[in-house]
C-alpha cells in the first residue's frame, strides 16, 4: 500500500510541461504602439447628468464608500480637461462601489472615439480604481476599428472632484494592436 500512495504522490506532484515561450511568441505578426490622451467628464449632478446610480448601496453602508452603489455611464471624453473644449468620443458602461473601507471602484467601460484619427474605433478597460489614489492603472482588455485585439494599459489621474460627485479624470492610454488593423 505504501508503495502505489508513494507513486501517486510522485505522479501529481509533477508539473505538466508546457512551452510558454512558443505560446507568447505565436503573434498576428507585428504590432503598432499607440498613446492615446483624453479627460473623461463623469457628470452625476445638474440638470444633464451624464452618469446615473441605478444601485443604491444597502442599508448600513459606510456612507464614505458607497459600498454596493452601481452607476451606469454615457460620459463625454474630451481634448483637454475643459469640459467645453472638443468632445472626441465617450465612455459607456458601469462602475461599482466596490470597496467596503477604501473608495474603490470595479469599472467596465467602452471608451468609442467618435471624431479625429480614432473615430469609429474603441476600447474596452475592466478593473479596480482605487479613485483617491493619485495615479492608478487599469488594463485595456481589447478594442474595435484599429484596436482590435488590443492590449495595453490605462494610467488615470484625477484632474478635479467637485461637491456634487462630477469629476474630471485624464487618461494616458498605451495600445498594443495588430498592425494589420490599419493604424
């Protein structure tokens, strides 16, 4: 009996091998880098919000955190942070309240470029936002038009927070895509 749990334990403690290098070098061919700049204007006051809680955080919530609230999002992204200046697309999706002791938001957004070298083009980013971090870091999870199959990262900085929740966020984007999407 000793002799085949010897054995066993033998047999599954062995890793399987596997090629990772081959996988990570199997590409599309070549890739194009791009940087892309913008100011996200998140709207939850006024008369024309642009974000809207559609979850109320539960009863006994920390009041701080919000923990629970869902907002949904149509915000404009534009050139510079003057929410006037020239509007470039917009971010449609949804962020939740995420963290029970920290702000800390789960967001799940398209960010669709709908005037100059992107338009017609998007990109999708998914993650935590510790929002009272001076600089965070989500990841871009892929894209349309000339970032399909994108890859890459979004770094955030919080531009202004007024008293009504409205906030203006700049965004540095860096996108690896298939340089056969025509970039």
């Amino acid at each position: 009996m000793f002799v085949i749990s010897l054995s066993m334990s033998s047999f599954w403690a062995q890793s399987p091998t596997v090629n990772w290098a081959r996988r990570l070098d199997s590409s599309n061919g070549p890739e194009t880098i791009t940087n892309v700049q913008f100011y996200f204007h998140d709207i939850l006051s006024g008369s024309n919000p642009t974000a809207e809680r559609v979850v109320q955080p539960a009863s006994g919530s920390s009041p701080t955190t919000l923990f629970g609230a869902v907002v949904m999002a149509d915000d404009p992204l534009t050139e510079t942070a003057d929410a006037s200046s020239k509007v470039i697309g917009r971010a449609q999706g949804m962020y939740a309240a995420a963290g029970q002791s920290e702000i800390s938001l789960l967001m799940a957004m398209s960010y669709g470029f709908t005037d100059g070298p992107y338009n017609g083009s998007s990109l999708s980013i998914m993650g935590k936002n510790p929002a009272m971090d001076p600089t965070r870091e989500l990841p871009v999870l892929g894209g349309t038009g000339l970032f399909r199959m994108a890859r890459g990262y979004a770094e955030m900085k919080t531009v202004s927070v007024n008293a009504g929740g409205d906030a203006v966020v700049h965004y540095n984007v860096t996108v690896y895509a298939p340089a056969s999407n025509g970039q």
